[in-house]
C-alpha cells in the first residue's frame, strides 16, 4: 500500500481550481500502476494551464522510485483574435481599432508590435483601443488576458499620414508691378530748351 495526497502548485484549492484529494492505494502482487482521480472545478476564467503536486508516502512491503508527480488542469477558455478593424492606420497612432475575437476580460491588454495601445472597452468577444505610434511597416497584434495572450501576425500596417484634401498650403505669388515710362516730346526744330510755341487758335466760324 502507498498514501497520497495532492498539493498546492500554481492551481490551487483557494482558488477553486481543483479539488483537494488523499487516500491509499493498493497495489496487488505484480501490479505497478493505479489511478488517482482528482476532481478539477469548470469556470470561464482566462488563464493559464495549471498544475498541482500528488506526493507519495508510507509504503508498505513496496519501494517509492519517485515520491512526487504533477497533474496538469489544461484550460480550455482561450484567448483569440480573429479580426482586427481597420487593418492600418497612420505612423503618429490615435486610430480607433476593434479588435474581434474570443476570451477578453477587463483587464486586457493589447499591443501593436511591441509597443502598447490604449484600450478604451472591453465585451467578451471585442476590444477597442486606440492604436500608439509605430513606425511604418506591417506589425502584429496581440492581446493579453490575465497572462494568457494571442496573436494575429501582420494584422496591422502602418503608413505614413496622407494629406488631407482640401487642407494643402498654397502660396500667392507676390502682385507683379508693371513700370510705364511717360512718352517725352519732341520738337521737329533744332533744342533751344524753350517749349514750342503753340500755333494761333482759329477764327470763329461765321
């Protein structure tokens, strides 16, 4: 015969993970294996997998090779992204994003390669974050829930910011002077610096 009993690892019974086991097993002439049923608690809580220890003690006409084994509760609640909408934004960020997928919780976080976005609401199945600035080029997302993250590689593009129509500089040319020279008279005579003389005005009709 050998006692067992299982042991807090990183699942444990405070937080209802699993339940906590111990007895005796026996082991007939020739036998080497026997089971140990430890119930595990169902939840929809993201997390990791988790384990527990089962050790071994008090043999009986019996030898323990090794005293102690892991069990592992594997979650089956995962974090995914599906769709990430719009799919590109400018290099400087504040772009409104939803994210889709499956697993989000309050408390996620999202990022945009490896730089960090703002998330502004959370629902189970959507994220919406506004995106941080990023270099141009195409870069994953990944959201992370209570340690537990999924990525959608090259999700999101960056590209430089287009102008906006409508908003462009134009520059006015300066108002162009045009310089007119007065015409300057001439007498058909020889100069004598004096004004010529105006001929004598017409008799009036009679």
């Amino acid at each position: 015969m050998v006692a067992y009993a299982t042991a807090d690892g990183t699942a444990t019974t405070a937080d209802s993970d699993y339940q906590r086991a111990s007895g005796t097993l026996t082991f007939a002439p020739g036998v080497t294996t026997q089971t140990i049923t430890v119930p595990v608690n169902g939840d929809t809580k993201i997390e990791a997998d988790e384990t527990f220890a089962v050790a071994l003690s008090g043999p009986t006409n019996a030898i323990i090779a090794r005293g102690t084994g892991t069990g592992t509760i594997v979650i089956d609640d995962r974090v995914t992204v599906t769709a990430v909408n719009p799919s590109g934004g400018p290099v400087g960020g504040g772009a409104t994003v939803t994210i889709t997928g499956t697993g989000f919780a309050a408390g996620a976080s999202v990022t945009f390669g490896t730089m960090g976005a703002t998330v502004t609401n959370v629902t189970p199945t959507t994220i919406t974050v506004t995106t941080p600035a990023h270099g141009v080029g195409v870069v994953d997302v990944t959201v992370t829930v209570n340690g537990v993250g999924a990525t959608k590689a090259g999700a999101y593009t960056y590209f430089v910011d287009a102008p906006v129509p409508g908003s462009l500089v134009t520059a006015t040319p300066a108002p162009s002077i045009a310089t007119v020279a007065a015409p300057t008279s001439r007498a058909s005579g020889p100069s004598s610096g004096v004004p010529p003389a105006l001929p004598p005005p017409l008799p009036p009709s009679r």
